[in-house]
C-alpha cells in the first residue's frame, strides 16, 4: 500500500530515515567512549526506536480502516489516519517515556 501512494521520497521514507537514526544513535553509546552515562543514552534512544515502531505498526492497522469500514479510499484519508495513530501512541509514549527515565536515571545516573 505504501508503493501507491507516491513514487517519490515522502513522509513515510523520511520516518524510516528517522528510525534508523534512533536505532544508530541508540547502538552508539554501547561501542564508542565518550559517552557521559552510555547506558542511559542507549536505553533512551533505544525507547524511542521502539516507540518509533509501535507508531509503524499503530500506523499500519489504522491506515487499513478505510477498507474494512467500506470508508472513502483517499489519500487524505490515509494521511490523516497516520496522524493520529502515530501521535496518539508517540504521545503515550511519550509519557511512559518519563517515568522511565526517571528510574533509569536513578539506576544508572
């Protein structure tokens, strides 16, 4: 589904860039030095890599809605669907994201 909607680079190749950066930044800390605290910097990285897959998937389900609805098959549709099921679980997330943090920091800060 993804071939048909543009042959060009969109928004969903410049998320796969964004997720390899995340993988790579996460990976990073565990075999360079320099890095303050590395394991912090790779369990948060690492998070967001993940979280950054739930989106994928959260993505994936909601943009085939249309079709098991019978709903208008539309571009905007499809754009619009993506939105909010990547925001929606970037921003839950998000806040499991802090809570984390803080326990991680007090384990390994």
């Amino acid at each position: 589904m993804i071939y048909r909607v543009h042959n060009t680079f969109g928004v969903l190749h410049f998320f796969a860039v964004v997720s390899t950066i995340t993988l790579a930044l996460g990976m990073l800390p565990m075999y360079r030095k320099g890095y303050e605290n590395p394991r912090l910097t790779h369990l948060a990285w690492m998070y967001w890599s993940v979280i950054g897959l739930y989106c994928a998937f959260a993505a994936e389900v909601f943009t085939r809605l249309p079709y098991f609805l019978s709903l208008e098959k539309s571009y905007s549709n499809f754009y619009a669907l993506v939105g909010v099921a990547s925001g929606l679980v970037a921003m839950v997330g998000g806040r499991f994201f802090r809570q984390k943090k803080a326990i991680w920091e007090e384990q390994f800060g």
